[in-house]
C-alpha cells in the first residue's frame, strides 16, 4: 500500500511541476494598407482586384511558411527568404532545395515588389501573383506542381479554415492561393532605413562625415543603375563580372534566346543591402568591400559589358569605406523586425 501510495506521490509532483504551455499570441494584421512613399513612382502592381483584409494576409503568411508547397514537404518560401536578412538567404550563395540540391543563382531579398516589372534574376517571370509558381514547380528548389499542392492543401483542416475565413469558402483554388501570397509579399514595403529618414528630414536624422561622402559619390558614381528611391532601375545589365564557367548561366538571354542578351542581369535594389550577402546573382562576393573591387579592377569586357562600366570605378580606399557606410543608412530595421511577416508557425 505504501508503494502504491508513494508512485502516487511521485506522478503527482511529476504534473504539479510541469510548466504551463506556453501561450503565442497571434501575429498581428494591423495598419495593412497601400503605401506609395513620397516621391516614389506609382507601383505596376497594385491591390485594386486583390483588396486587402487581414484574413488573406494571414493566409498569405501562413503559405510563405508552409512546407506544404515542396514535394517532401520540407521546404517553404521562407526556407530561402529569412526576415532578419530582409527576406533574402543568410549566407548562401546559392539556396537549399529538396534533398539537399542546390541551384545556380543566389536567392534575392524581398520587399518593395509592387514595382517590379520582371521577377527573377533573368525577369522569367512577368507577376507578383504567379511568381510562386517558378520556385514551386522548379525541380531543384521545390519541386512541387501546383496540383498537388492545391490537393494537400484542401486536404488541410487548417486550410480549409483559412481560405474560408479569406474567401468565405473553403475551396482551395491556385488563383485564391496566389492572391493571398501576393498580398503577404505585396505589403512588404521597406521604406524607413536611416536614409529615409533623413531624406523625409525626420527627427534631426543626419548623415556622418563618411555617410555623407559615401552617398555623394554613389549620386556621381552609382546612381545611374541603382536609381534613387528605390535604388534600381530594374534593367539588365552585364556588370562585367567573369563567366562561372560551372554554373553556364547566360543570364537574360536564358529567357529571351537573344545573344545581344547574354550575360546580363537584372539590377537589384540596394536597400538592406548591408544585410543580404553574399552578393552578384551567383553569390560570389561575400562582403560589400568586394563588391566594391571588382568595379575597380575585376571589370572584364568579354561581351555586352554595360557601357556605363567601360573603365570601371575607380575608388579610393575611403571613397570604399565612405560607400560602404552610406549604404549601412539603407538598412530598414524597422521592416526586418516587423512582426507581421514573422514565421507565425514559430515557437
């Protein structure tokens, strides 16, 4: 009886000590409006057909998360697009798919895509609303197809309830599905880095000595493809960077099978920029010092070098340290901590 008695005891103090779950409030899903900045140019893409609610972003969110959308269900959106890196994929040059392959290209950052004309590094892709479809459907990234994506999820109590919430049905559908990730990815606007603040003339924000060198020489010397304010011109340009001749990767001309094409490269924004390496479409570069010398004197003209860049950029060692730190003023902190894009899955 004692011995009865004391496993008793024993279960008792064994549940009496154990810690209360842990409780995890919902992301939140507030101030989700349209945004064109001051002195920004108007969006291509805008929500006058996919109008916001809070319940399709949260769908949105969840399916940037969900692993659903790979064939082993091991990869998501954000297995390659990681918020405190501005959406892009800390320190890969090139991003892990399903069993382990790898790709060919480094995974951009994401935010400001309402003005993008073209998707990619090549600009494949035409739409916000489509672009998930490339990595889904691509055999070394997620290697999914669409129809089997839409069966696993409408096979989804989860789902079934939050397409319900979003649409008010609980049909899962690929226009549905797409609409709800453009709306998450849409709204992400990176607007607020020390730049924009000081641009804005906010709260006595001001550039240092070095800040404010770095940022004259890039209007004179950088400007012309990294336009202001949104730091691209979205062009393709061959930046004279050497051929990986592993990789074989011609660039636009992968798309538009012209040779005048070849070896050029959509322009990327170079906000957050301080946050996203390693660096060029290939990854290549691990820091913004070496981005720096190759337009000083890793330029090779091998065809269709961008004109722009015929004799290279030459800088200083402290016009280098003067760039690097105006770019640092590009980084949007108060984005990359939003929590609204947080893996809502986390715990």
């Amino acid at each position: 009886m004692q011995k009865i008695a004391g496993i008793f005891f024993i279960a008792f103090l064994f549940f009496a000590c154990k810690k209360d779950p842990q409780i995890i409030p919902p992301l939140p899903t507030d101030n989700l409006v349209e945004i064109i900045p001051a002195g920004w140019p108007q969006p291509i893409y805008t929500f006058s057909v996919n109008t916001i609610s809070p319940d399709k972003f949260a769908l949105g969110r969840e399916l940037f998360y969900e692993t659903l959308l790979s064939k082993d269900n091991s990869i998501s959106c954000a297995s390659c697009h990681q918020q405190f890196v501005a959406f892009a994929n800390a320190d890969h040059a090139f991003s892990h798919g399903v069993n382990g392959t790898l790709g060919n290209r480094n995974a951009p950052a994401l935010y400001n895509l309402n003005w993008l004309p073209l998707f990619m590094h090549d600009g494949g892709i035409n739409h916000i609303e489509v672009q998930p479809l490339g990595p889904i459907n691509n055999p070394i990234e997620m290697a999914e197809n669409t129809a089997n994506v839409i069966a696993k999820l409408q096979a989804s109590d989860k789902y079934r309830s939050l397409f319900n919430k979003a649409y008010g049905s609980e049909d899962v559908d690929s226009q549905k599905m797409l609409r709800a990730m453009a709306q998450f990815m849409g709204l992400m606007y990176s607007y607020n880095s020390k730049y924009d603040q000081f641009k804005r003339g906010e709260n006595g924000v001001n550039f240092n000595a070095s800040e404010s060198r770095g940022y004259t020489f890039f209007v004179s010397y950088c400007a012309s493809c990294h336009k202001e304010p949104l730091f691209t011109d979205y062009a393709f340009r061959n930046n004279g960077l050497p051929p990986n001749i592993n990789l074989k990767d011609s660039g636009r001309a992968h798309i538009t099978k012209l040779t005048t094409d070849i070896y050029k490269f959509k322009t990327p924004s170079l906000r957050n920029v301080a946050k996203t390496a390693p660096y060029m479409h290939d990854g290549r570069f691990a820091t913004l010092e070496q981005c720096l010398d190759h337009y000083v004197n890793g330029v090779v003209n091998l065809t269709n070098l961008d004109p722009l860049l015929t004799d290279g950029i030459w800088l200083s060692d402290q016009d280098k340290i003067d760039v690097v730190a105006f770019l640092n003023t590009l980084t949007d902190y108060k984005f990359i901590k939003d929590s609204r894009f947080a893996d809502p899955n986390f715990k």
